[in-house]
C-alpha cells in the first residue's frame, strides 16, 4: 500500500484531502499541529515550522520507498493590511507557509528519489494571480512556494517525481467561515470561472496529479477556476 | 570496534564508479563530486548521499546529515571530492 504524506491534515483542505485518500487506499500519514480525533487515518503531531520536528516526526518513513507523494496543505493566512501586520505575524505565515513546504519537501523527497518516483503536491492561492488588498504577506509566502516548486520539479524530474503547486480561490471550508461573503464573492467573481469552489474541485485536480495520468505534468501552478 | 578510513573510501570510490560507469581503479580520493570537473550529475549526487547515509547507518552506526551548514560551501563541502566524502563519514564514528 503506497503512503502519502499530508501536512495540514487535522482540518480544511488537507483534511478534505486526507480523508480521499484514506478512502481510496492510501496509507496516509497526516501532519499537523494537533491530531483530530475522529481521523480514520494515521496522524501525528508535527511542527513544519521546524525541520527537526518534521525528521522526527516521520523517521520511521523518510527513506522509506514505500512513501509515493506528499501534500503540503499546511496553511495559515492572516487577513490584514500590510502596514498594520505585527512582525511577528509577517514572520509566522512565511515560516509556516514556505519554510514549512521547503522542509517538509527537504525531509520526504529523498525517500521518493530511493522509490524511483512518486508526487510532490504543493499549495498556493488564487490570490498570487489576482494581487488581492489585504492579503499581501500571504501571497508573497504562496509566490515563494510557487518559485520554489518550479525550481524543485526540475531537479526531482531526473528522479522520477513531480513536483506541482494547486492555486485554490476561496474553497468553502470551515477555514473561510468567518470571511465576509462579500469578500469571498469579489474573489470569486474575478475567476475565470466564477463559481465558488468545493473541496472536490481541488480533489479532482489533486487525484489527476496523484495518478498516473500526472506522469507528465510538472512544474505547474494549477489555479482552481482560473485566474 | 570502529570502520577504518580505508574501508569507507573503497565504499565511496566503489558507488561513484558504479554511478559514473567508470572503471574502479579512476576513481581516487581526488576525484570532484561537486563544482568545475565533478564527475556525477546533481541526481547520481543525490544517490550516492542516499547510499553515503545508509552507509553510515549501518556499517557506522552514526547518522548522516546532508543539510549541514557545510554542505553549502563548494570550497569547504564535505561533498566536494570522493576523499572529503569518505572522511566525513569516517569522522562520524566519533562524534
């Protein structure tokens, strides 16, 4: 049974995600800050903040060749103006979102380089593409993880394994309950397609990357109804 | 009882021979592995730190970090050569 590892996993999106594919026969492995209780997967408590709490916490797997992808959905975004953004707030969302992509990337690749292959999935936002007001030290951590997995998937491809980021707009998640509906409907109206999407409009994409008729597509930001 | 130097060279001249198709006895202490004249690409790099680890694992008894801060100079990178290699997983044993 192949493993794939999801940081992100306790809630939203990497929740969403974690459940597919626990669902469809993954041996999923679920990372995140703390540990849902009712996840019919295995979890465990990790900070991607920290590259030794990542080594740690899949050590037992990191040069494991049965470990055939990797979803970093570990997120947090702080909606603010940039000039009232605390430091220590600006410094917590690029630790959490790029630095923790990079090391959680750093500690799994070189057990997809042991198996011949396998997928690396990364996440960004909708909001590099439309500049959203507000959201400025977000999208500068998703514009670094989208540079990053560029760059990355040309060094994995001689390995075998693709390396490609999901650009979602705002998905309807617990995580943007609290987002004024008319916040989300200015996004979503300057989608190309403007509807707002579900959580099974990223599976769909996540599940083509996942398989085998991903084999030739790397290095892409797929924005999830278009920007 | 701990893994002579000589013997942790001939692992590493054996993998990059074999990495590079090269006859064995080519490959010295000398040979580059990283920078001007290295002789393995980026990915059979990647190999040979994934075999240099297992390496170290099993046969040291010691771990193998290859995101040490010294992995990032080409003048000081334990990665630099098949001599530097072999040294630093020799020294592991007694750190």
């Amino acid at each position: 049974m192949d493993t794939v590892i999801v940081t992100g996993a306790s809630r939203g999106l990497g929740r969403y995600c974690a459940d597919q594919l626990h669902n469809g026969g993954y041996r999923v492995i679920g990372l995140g800050r703390t540990t849902p209780s009712d996840a019919a997967f295995e979890t465990r408590v990790t900070d991607v903040t920290d590259a030794a709490s990542i080594a740690d916490s899949i050590s037992d797997v990191r040069r494991d060749a049965g470990v055939y992808a990797l979803i970093n959905a570990a997120g947090i975004a702080s909606m603010n103006l940039v000039v009232t953004t605390p430091a220590a707030t600006v410094r917590r969302i690029i630790e959490t979102n790029l630095l923790g992509t990079i090391y959680c990337c750093q500690q799994v690749a070189p057990a997809l380089i042991k198996r011949g292959g396998g997928r690396i999935i990364n996440f960004s936002t909708l909001g590099v593409r439309l500049a959203i007001k507000g959201e400025a030290v977000y999208i500068a951590s998703k514009a670094g993880v989208e540079g990053f997995s560029r760059a990355f998937a040309r060094e994995m491809a001689p390995h075998g394994v693709t390396v490609n980021t999901i650009a979602p707009g705002p998905i309807e998640t617990a995580l943007i309950a609290k987002v004024p509906k008319k916040n989300v409907e200015e996004v979503v109206s300057r989608q190309i397609i403007p509807r707002q999407g579900q959580p099974e409009d990223v599976w769909n994409i996540l599940s083509l990357l996942l398989s085998p008729a991903g084999a030739m597509i790397s290095g892409e930001v797929i924005h999830v109804g278009g920007a | 009882m701990s893994v002579p130097y000589d013997d942790v060279e001939r692992f590493v001249r054996d993998e990059v021979a074999a990495l590079t198709s090269k006859p064995g006895d080519e490959v010295t202490p000398e040979t580059v592995l990283i920078g001007s004249g290295r002789v393995v690409d980026s990915a059979d790099l990647v190999m040979l730190l994934l075999s240099s680890e297992e390496f170290a694992r099993e046969r040291l008894g010691a771990a193998f970090d290859w995101t040490s801060d010294s992995a990032m100079s080409q003048a000081r990178s334990v990665f630099r050569s098949v001599g530097s290699l072999a040294r630093h997983l020799t020294a592991l044993q007694t750190t």
